[in-house]
C-alpha cells in the first residue's frame, strides 16, 4: 500500500490547460454550501492510500 493523491480536473481549454483541485475534505452528505463564501464546512480530511497489488483505492476520514 501506498499513499495517493486524488484530485479532479476542469475541462481544458482552447490550448489544453485545466485547472487541477486535489480532493482532500471530506464533510456530510446533506451538507450545503455557505450563502456567504460559497464553501462547504468540512469536517475532517481524506487520506487516500493506492494497493499496489489490485489497484484498490481506500479513503481513510480523519475528523478535524
Ligand atoms: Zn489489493
């Protein structure tokens, strides 16, 4: 097992630039995003480990 870094990719533009975001909170399903900030509230961070073997990804959550 190894450690990974998960992250989500915009859609490029005209000369192939995206912005990458590394995806590491984690918070409720009903969880809304603030009026002010537009952010949500997390509740903890996700540490995301790769099985070298099988390919699996566990997350682990560790509450802030
Ligand atoms: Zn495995």
């Amino acid at each position: 097992m190894r450690t990974v870094k998960l992250f989500g990719r915009g859609w490029e533009n005209a000369i192939g630039l995206a912005v990458d975001t590394e995806l590491v909170f984690y918070t409720g399903a009903g969880a809304e995003r603030s009026g002010l900030s537009g952010m949500f509230k997390a509740e903890g961070w996700v540490e995301s480990w790769l099985c070298s073997a099988c390919g699996r990804i566990l997350l682990y959550g560790i509450k802030n």
